[in-house]
C-alpha cells in the first residue's frame, strides 16, 4: 500500500504539472459545458438543457478522461522507453498500472465535481436526487472506459500520432452518442451507429439518474453493455499490452 500510495502521489504530480494534460483532459470538457450552455437554452423533452448538458458532458468526461487520457499517457510513455524502465525497478507492474488508473480516475472525480457545482452554482441545474447511484454510476464508467483506454493503448502503435487518433475516435462518439446535446434527431444510419457505442449506454444511465431520479440499478441493460466493452477492452489489453517501444 505504501509503494501504490506513492506511485499515485508521483502520478497526480506528473499530471498537474503537465499544461497540455490538465487543459486538454481535465478543462476541456469544462470548457465546452460552458460554451454549450451558451448555446443551448430552455428544455429538451421536459428537462432543463443545462441538466442535459451536465449529463451529456459526465459521459463525454469519462471518455475524454478514462479512454483518451489513459491511452495517450500509456503509449507516451512507453514509446518513450519509460514503462520498459519501470519494469527494471522494484516497482511492481501491477502497481504501477493500478497508480496510473487510479490516478486518471482520481482527475475525473475532480472533474465530475466540477461540471455539476458549475451546473448548480452558475447556470441554475438541478442538484442530482440520488448522488450514490451517480457516484456508483460514474465510478463503473470510469473504470470501464479506463480498461477500454489500456486497450487503445495496446493497440496505438506511435506516441506522435496517439492525440489524433484518440480525438477521431472520442469526439465522433461523445456527439453520436449525445455527449454535446440531444441526439434524437440523427439520420437513421448515424443512430443505428450510435446503438452500439458504449458511451451512448452510460450517458443513458447517466441520463436516467440525473434527469429522471432514477437509482443505478434499475438500468441493468445500460450497465450491462458498458460492462461488457470493459471487459471486452480488458481482454485486449492482456492480450496486447506491450511495455516495450514498438519497433519500426
């Protein structure tokens, strides 16, 4: 416990003194929920737009955060030699790994805390009716979409390229899936594409708690295909992760 506490202290450090990181994943999606709520006004489907848009930009956090964030440290700094380094300290693996998601999912507690006292204090949302079933449902997005993160770092092949490839994949999913504002009115064959992300299910569960009141639970079918991209982006990342640059 005393190695996995200072390698998550080292973590934070490492991240918060790091401009790009602290503005492109804990402030971005800040940022845009301030710019939407410019944008946006009034109600959509009897609910406030700015408690839309709190629960919009939870999921989009989580991805940005968990997925985007995870993946390009990971391949940054095993492109950099750094984790084949780490392999030959007394630092164990394991604990490494679990410091960094820990850490990362530390930074989108922070962040989630954020968004919604900015939505309460400054634009009038309302205060989530059940913040254990939200807490529970944020910790399970974060701890699935981190496994999917070690999975797209397994598979990024390059440190340069690691930033773009995240963004192609995180911001055409986060406005599928109704991450930036409603997305009911998507062409059929961009809905038919949204039904099988998985950020389109967490922010229904999301949804669900902040807009509705309703407890974790009772969207068993939202968990369970969140859960099972986690455990399928888990797989991947035993089966790929690499500690070693790549070659070539």
């Amino acid at each position: 416990m005393r190695l996995l506490a200072h390698q998550l202290r080292a973590e934070q450090l490492i991240f918060w003194r790091s401009r790009e990181a602290a503005i492109f994943v804990f402030v971005f999606p800040i940022l845009l929920f301030v710019l939407l709520n410019a944008v946006y006004e009034g109600e959509s489907d009897g609910h406030p737009v700015v408690d839309v848009l709190v629960a919009g930009l939870l999921g989009y956090g989580v991805a940005n955060t968990a997925l985007a964030g995870l993946a390009i440290i990971l391949v940054g700094r095993r492109e950099n030699g750094i984790l084949k380094r780490l392999r030959s300290t007394p630092l164990p693996p394991a604990t490494y790994l679990t410091a960094a998601v820990t850490s990362i999912v530390a930074v989108f507690a922070l962040q989630s805390v954020a968004l919604v006292t900015l939505g309460v204090a400054v634009f009038g949302a309302n205060v989530p009716d059940r913040p254990f079933s939200l807490a529970a449902a944020l910790v399970l997005g974060a701890a699935c979409f981190a496994a999917m993160g070690f999975a797209a770092a397994s598979l990024i092949r390059s440190a340069d390229g690691a930033s773009a490839v995240m963004n192609v994949i995180v911001l055409p999913m986060a406005f599928l899936s109704g991450g930036f504002g409603p997305a009911r009115d998507l062409p059929a064959f961009l809905q038919a594409l949204a039904d099988v992300l998985p950020l389109t299910y967490f922010i229904d569960l999301v949804e669900a708690i902040v807009l509705d009141g309703e407890q974790a639970w009772s969207q068993p079918v939202d968990i369970a295909v969140v859960a099972a991209w986690g455990a399928a982006g888990l797989v991947v990342a035993l089966r790929r992760f690499r500690w070693e640059p790549r070659e070539g």
